[in-house]
C-alpha cells in the first residue's frame, strides 16, 4: 500500500477504483506504410469508434446536460462525417504511404489553419471542432482512451491534477465518490465544488497522477487529508468503520435540520448555503439551510460553446427562488477572471489574471453581458427573495456604476410593462482590502456586504492560494485578517446594514467563534457543513465570543488566534 498526504478538502471517505482524468500521450512518429489499403481500413475504424463514442455522449447530454450541450457534441459529429475532411486523409494515405496518424494530423492542421484566418467568428469556432475530433480519432488509432468525465458509469475516485469549474461541474456524484489532485487547496473551486457536491476530496497531494494508476483502489480520506492506494484488505475494513461511523456523526447533526441557529445564550444567527446550480437546492433544503447566501452565477455560463441567453439565466434564477420558498437568495453576478475562464470570451492573456480583468471589471466594459444578466435577474425577482451582489468592487464609483446600469435596466423592463420586484436588496462582496478600509463609506451606499474571505486573504498577504509554495501565508485567522472583518462589520452595523460571510472561512469552526464573537449576521457555506457548523454555534455563549474576539484581534500570530480559540471552546 502506498499512501500520500495532502489537504482534508471536502470531508468523508470514499473507497473507489481510480479513474484517471489526465491528457493522455498522443505522440507518435510519422511512418511510411507498405499497405495502403490496410491503413486506410485502420483510419475507418478509429472514425467508427470515434462517431459511436460521440454519439453515446451526446446521447448522454442530452438527458443529463440539456439540449445546448448536447449540440457540441452534434457539431463534432458533422465534422467527423464530412467528406471534405475525411478524402484528403485518405488520399494522403494512399499517394504518400503515410501511417493513418500523421495523415489525420497534416490535414486537420491544414484546416484548422484555414479556419484561424478567417474573420467569420462561426468559421473560427470550427477550427475548435477538427482540433476536438483529431483528437478523438488519433486516440482510438493509438489504442488510448480519452477520459470524460460526464461518461462515467461505475464508481470510481477521480485523480487529477486539478480539476476545472467545468470539468468539476460534469461529475456525477452517482459515480463520483471522490477526487484528489496533484494541486490546489481548500478554497479552489475543485474543493468548494466537491463540498457542494458532497464528495470527499483530498487536494494538493503533488504525486497523485504519478502514483495511481487506473483501476487502482483507493481510498480518499477527506477527514485527514490522506490517500490509500490498493490498500490491504485489514485498512479498507478500518476505514469502511470509520465512514460509518461519520455517517453517525452526520445523523446526529440532521436532527437539528429544522432547528434555528441560536447560540447557547439565545442569540440568532443566519445559517446559509453556497450553490452553483439549481441542481443544488436539494442539498441546500436537506442541510437546513436558512437561505442561499451565495449563487455563483459562473456555472450558468462553463461548459458551453456560447453565452447563456437571457431566458435561460431567467429560469434558472426563477427556479432557485422558488425553490427557496420565500428564504433569501443572495445572487452573484458574474464573476469570471482568475481561475475560472469562458474560452468562447477570448479574453487577453494576463500576466496576473487575479488581479486583472475580471468580475465586476469585466461586466462594466462587456456590458451586453452584464445588462442581459441583470435583466434576467430582475424578472427572477418577483418568484422570491432576491438579494443582488457585485463581485470584486475596489471603488464607489464601480459600485455606483454598477447600480446605474441596473436601474437602467430596471426602468427598461417596466416601460415594457414587466412587473420587477420592489424590494431587492443590493449589496457587494467585500474581497479586496481596499474596500474593506473603506467600509464605513460603502455602507452608506449598499444594502449590505458578504464577505468573500477566500480573495480578501490572499490578496491582504499577497499569497496566491492557488499556490502551494505560499500557501502558509493563508492565514484566515491571522489578526490582520479579523480586524480587516470587524471593519466591515463595525461599518456596517453603524449604518444598520446586514453582514455575510460567503467564503470558506464562514464554515471553519475554527474561525466561527470569532465570527460570532465580531457579530456576523450571517454565515453561508457549503450545504454540508451547515449542520456542523449550527451544532457547534448552539454551544457556544455569544458574550463569551465577544470577548474572546476582542482578545485574538489584539493578538500578534495566528497560532496565538489558534490556541486561544482551542482553550475557549473546549472548556
């Protein structure tokens, strides 16, 4: 058995056969061929397995994914099957005596050349297409298989270098029963994704692709950060008794799904849940959830070849807030930039996309974008309570403009004669310090602020979390971090106005005696860790937090934050 450590991402155990999600080696040498014809033959197999596994994905898509998906897979399939591309290959084949690859490869790269040059944007997205179905044919003539995770039909562990917004939005938790990566950490969004998903996870591992081969057996402790692989029979019943007995634990913290979230000494807080998708909602309902304090909004537009249109934006917000039945929903706009990308945006290279042309800076100057957003959310609105938030402001002024073009197109719908809810509560994500300074000024402007720790830490200590070699200056208990907190909250009670917390850091429990000490009006995280999280707020005495968070803001180190919070909370 060989076992490697990482970082406990999403908690649980999964115990899986391993299905490796890692570009394949698809190199070959170009070969003169004495068998024309028998190489042609070999060509017209790969192309048969090619349009059969297509078809069964799209198939697929259609059921699971919906009508839009399955049209990249349709588009895929008219290449696949056009003769302008596949007799050029053949004939290659036949007058040069080149093997079936290197045929394949000089006459996509031919095309796909032609494609780029053109000014036609429709053209241009066909290049996209031969480069997608070169690579499938060139698969099945090498003999290697093409992993995808959307075709996954037996149990498995998923092992990755990292795993995509999009490529973590196509798992299906069916099948999936857990993943680790070579890379990330617990604010990646292949680690939130996984809490949504309900899926242990271990991240950052370093050797996960280089040591677990397919088919292997492993066991994903998301409890510890450790991962087993072809364990012995004796550590797989050790573990099976371990997941039953946080299966246990889990149990216990359900019967208080329907209970409120009121401290020891009879103070109410608001417990709420992180989603991505409609899709979410069951688990936000089964955990309890007191409302939905972040919809990320970017899901709606990964893993498709084009924007979603206004109608499809408005059945989905309308279905969140139904599904909530009249509990707040606090919606997102797009925040795209960073590590999360639109290919069909073709947005610069960036040197820093952290920092760079993202969020908020982006919907301001793509503003067909933003505005079919806002209008679809503001037609959402009448189905239930929507809260709206802009991502990544720095200034007044972004958030002024902001507001502007959403009440331009608020104004727009009501000449139209569309009704639009008149009680929606505008608000931004606290993320960058700059904001959080200024905290008593936005609080005069805003209806309330969330806080999105995730960013606001690395970008306070200039730490990429992404990063493994600085990913100790992600400190979220770091003094410096819980007073930039109690800034914003002080700002905002002064004004009478509401504070969330949206990031990971909401369901620490680490960092929530602190929180509930500084006053935090909400809390919202992944659905999983909401019963866990109100079980542990029941416990504690919120004047006791008061002072304790009075003392830790004061503090020089984390590890002093730490330990203080250690000897409070297990007296």
């Amino acid at each position: 058995m060989t076992s490697l450590l990482g970082i406990a991402a999403s908690n649980g155990i999964a115990i899986a056969k391993a299905y490796r999600l890692v570009e394949p080696d698809l190199s070959f040498e170009k070969k003169m061929i004495e068998n024309p014809a028998a190489e042609i033959e070999r060509f017209r197999q790969a192309m048969a397995k090619a349009k059969s596994e297509l078809e069964t994905i799209r198939d697929r898509a259609k059921v699971e994914l919906g009508e839009d998906k399955a049209a990249i897979f349709e588009a895929h399939l008219l290449v696949l099957n056009d003769p302008e591309l596949n007799s050029p290959i053949e004939d290659k084949i036949q007058s040069e005596k080149l093997n079936a690859e290197s045929a394949l490869k000089e006459t996509a790269d031919m095309f796909v050349a032609m494609f780029e040059q053109m000014d036609n944007e429709y053209m241009k997205e066909r290049a996209a297409d031969i480069r997608d179905v070169t690579k499938r044919v060139l698969s099945h003539l090498l003999g290697v298989q093409l992993p995808n995770p959307s075709m996954i039909a037996e149990e498995v562990v998923i092992v990755a270098e990292d795993l995509t917004p999009s490529d973590t939005a196509q798992l299906n938790r069916q099948f999936v029963k857990g993943f680790t990566t070579n890379i990330g950490g617990r604010t990646s969004h292949s680690a939130i994704m996984a809490r949504s998903l309900e899926i242990p996870a271990v991240v950052g591992t370093k050797l996960a692709t280089n040591e677990i081969n397919n088919g292997d057996l492993v066991i994903v402790d998301g409890l510890k950060g450790e991962v087993h692989i072809n364990p012995t029979q004796e550590v797989i019943e050790q573990y099976r008794k371990v997941a039953a007995d946080y299966e246990l634990q889990k149990a216990e913290w359900a019967k208080l799904v329907n209970e409120q979230t009121i401290s020891a000494d009879g103070q109410h807080v608001e417990l709420a849940a992180n989603i991505g998708t409609p899709n979410d909602l069951k688990g936000v309902t089964a955990n309890g959830a007191e409302g939905v304090g972040l919809y990320r909004t970017e899901f709606l537009y990964m893993g498709r070849d084009q924007l979603p249109t206004e109608e499809e934006q408005f059945e989905a917000y309308k279905a969140v807030l139904e599904g909530m039945n009249g509990k707040p929903v606090v919606v997102r706009t797009l925040d795209i930039g960073g590590d999360k990308e639109l290919p069909y945006l073709e947005l610069p290279k960036e040197m820093n996309p952290f920092l760079g042309f993202r969020a908020i800076r982006l919907c301001l100057e793509e503003q067909n974008i933003f505005r079919t957003q806002l209008r679809a959310l503001l037609r959402a609105s009448n189905y239930g309570n929507l809260k709206i938030m802009f991502p990544m402001i720095a200034t007044l002024d972004e958030f002024r403009s902001a507001k502007s073009i959403l009440e331009d197109e608020k104004q727009k719908l009501l000449t139209e004669g569309q009704k639009v809810s008149e009680k929606i509560e505008l608000g931004i994500m606290v993320e960058i310090p700059s904001t959080a300074v200024l905290a008593d000024q936005f609080a005069k402007e805003v209806d309330f602020f969330s806080i999105g720790t995730n960013d606001l830490i690395q970008y306070t200590m200039a730490a990429d979390r992404m990063n493994q070699r600085v990913s100790y200056l992600y400190q979220p208990y770091s003094p410096s971090i819980l007073r930039l907190v109690k800034m914003v909250i002080d700002a905002a009670h002064a004004e009478r106005k509401w504070v969330g917390m949206c990031g990971e850091m909401a369901g620490d429990e680490t960092a929530i005696p602190i929180l509930l000490g500084l006053g935090l009006d909400e809390f919202s995280m992944s659905a999983t860790s909401i019963l866990k999280a109100r079980s542990l707020i029941r416990k504690l005495n919120k004047s006791e937090m008061e002072k304790l968070a009075n003392e830790v803001i004061n503090m020089q180190t984390t590890s002093q934050v730490i330990d203080a919070v250690n000897n409070v909370v297990s007296k």
